[in-house]
C-alpha cells in the first residue's frame, strides 16, 4: 500500500505548518509550499522527517497563476523521483495573506490581491492539480469565521471566503464521481503572525474571547487536526461540508 501524501499551500508556519505536522504524525507524506521563508519551510520539513514521514518544501506564490503549471511540473517530478508516484492524495488550499480595511476604504490593488491569492489563486490551482489528485483523494479549503458573521474591516476578505465555501459545494460535486470529498474549513480567531495586528489589540480580543462559548481564543493546534481528520478513511462520507472552527464565537 502506497504511503498517503498531501500538498498543503502555505505550510512552512501557522495553521498550514501544524496542519503539516498533524498529517504526518497521522501516517502522510508531506509536500509542503512556501512564498519567500524558505529557512521556515526547511525546519518543518525537517520536523515531518524527525516523525519518520518523508517531505518537500517548494516555492509558489499562490497569487500568481501562470506559474502553476511550472509548480506543478515540478510536483510531478518530485513525485516520481521521491515516492515513485504519478499521484498524491491529499490538496490543502491554505496560502493566505490578511489586509483589511473597510468597503469605502479599500482599494483596488488591495482587492485584487486578495481575491488572486484566497479565491483565483486556490480555484486555479485546484484545476490544475486534479490530475494529479488520486481518486478517492481528499480537498480542504480554508475559509473563515468571518465568512458567516460580520467584523467590519473584512468586507473584501470575507467575500473571498465566501466565494471559496461556494466554489468548494461546486468542486464536491464535480469530483464526487472520482470518490474525492471537497470540504471547508473555516477558522475563528486563530493566534498566528497572520493575525498578529489582531491580537495587539487587546481590547478586541477581550470581546472576542466574551463572545465565544469555549472562552478564549484559537491556537494553531486548534485546527490542524481538523484538517488531518477530513483526510482519513473515517471521513469518507464528508463532502461539501462547512466546518467552522472557532470555539464557537457570535453564536
């Protein structure tokens, strides 16, 4: 039996790197992609070794698009030379970035930035990875908490988590026939560099941690095992599904 490999974007730190570690504790092999920190990637590489899994870390930009079909090239590639496969199992759509501001204040740059990295960059880059995807493979798409209640701030953001949880139920369906699940995980407040202009505020966070009923908020390790859970045999008949992770805040 083939080992099972994932490819998770954006996993050299946060939620992506304990996503990582928990898929490979849980038995994967990991493919992991970073932007620029590629010290950062090598260290969790190194981690998911040290648990006896093998990995890679690769550059990719998931804003820009016309460099996926390099990326996946290179995918492919190390496939073959390193695990003897024209396949993997496991995508993992969790690159991001954060910048908000509000409807009257954001700009167009901004705009595009983020629906080229959280909605383009994840719908396309999915598209061109479903050949490589095994059948009865697994999907996870990161959404977000602001995805279903409103912080004023993340109009932009938010839209793109909110186009993300549609295009997921389309994807489900699509590739449901190849025995592949296509879910959604959407995150609350999860303390990470991501959202670290968040939780300098600590007036904010002390709402937030009032209006959860777990009472407090995320950690990484929230999450990741969430993720490594929707990748197991015991997940099979979870597809198209919204997983909010959050403690349960704004309820």
């Amino acid at each position: 039996m083939n080992n099972k490999i994932a490819l998770i974007t954006g996993g050299s730190r946060g939620l992506g790197k304990n996503m990582a570690l928990r898929l490979a504790e849980q038995g994967s092999d990991v493919i992991l992609t970073f932007n620029s920190k590629e010290n950062e990637a090598l260290e969790v590489v190194k981690e998911i070794e040290g648990k006896g899994r093998r990995a890679e870390a690769l550059q990719l930009n998931v804003g820009e698009t016309k460099s996926f079909d390099d990326f996946i090239s290179r995918v492919s590639q190390i496939l073959k030379e390193k695990w003897e496969r024209n396949t993997f199992d496991f995508l993992i759509n969790n690159a991001g970035v954060e910048a908000n501001g509000s409807i009257a204040q954001m700009s167009e740059e901004t705009f595009d930035l983020l629906c080229n990295i959280h909605f383009k960059g994840a719908f396309f880059l999915t598209q061109k990875s479903l050949p490589l995807i095994a059948d009865g493979g697994r999907i996870v798409n990161l959404s977000s908490g602001l995805a279903r209640f409103v912080s004023p701030g993340y109009a932009a953001y938010a839209s793109m988590k909110g186009a993300i949880e549609v295009f997921t139920r389309y994807l489900a369906k699509e590739v449901g026939v190849r025995g592949i699940t296509a879910n959604v995980v959407a995150p609350g407040a999860i303390e990470t560099d991501f959202t670290k202009d968040l939780f300098e505020n600590a007036q904010a966070i002390e709402f937030i941690t009032s209006q959860t009923a777990l009472g407090r908020t995320g950690v990484p390790e929230d999450i990741g095992g969430i993720v490594a859970f929707l990748c197991t045999e015991e997940a099979r008949w979870i597809t198209a599904q919204r997983i909010e992770a959050s403690g349960g805040v704004f309820l």
